[in-house]
C-alpha cells in the first residue's frame, strides 16, 4: 500500500493538522500518510483531528524528538 509523506517538523500548531488535513483532501480513501512533526501538541492534536474527521490515526510514535503519525484516510461517504 502507498504511503504518502508529510514533513512538518518545526511547524507549530495548528500547522501540521492543517497541512496534513490538505494533503489529505487530495487522496484516496484508504490510502496513508506518513506525518513527520517535532511540536509536541501534535500528539493531541491529531488525535482529536482523526476522532472529528473520521480519518484512522493507525500509529504514532517518537524518536529523537520527531514524532511520525499515520493516518488511513476515512472511506468515502455515499452520497
């Protein structure tokens, strides 16, 4: 399965949930995307991004300081 990556280190909130949220919009239900982020709100943040958006937070973790979270994109609702 692709994954797509989204470099946000050194943004600070809300900044990489907005940019994360864009990138997003622009793909596949089902596919995932790898964030990269050094914020440390961005823990809570994407959380609660993917519990109000539908979106899968599938993992996160940490190493050196830079957090990676990746997120499946919700499947599409019928119109």
């Amino acid at each position: 399965m692709s994954e797509t990556l989204l470099d946000v280190k050194g943004l600070n909130c809300p900044l990489p949930v907005l940019r994360a949220n864009k990138v997003l919009r622009g793909m596949a239900a089902g596919e995932r995307l790898r964030v990269l982020a050094t914020d440390r709100a961005a823990v809570s943040d994407f959380q609660a991004f993917c519990r109000e958006t539908g979106h899968a937070l599938v993992a996160w973790s940490e190493d050196g300081g830079v957090l990676s979270f990746v997120i499946r994109k919700r499947e599409e609702k019928p119109e």
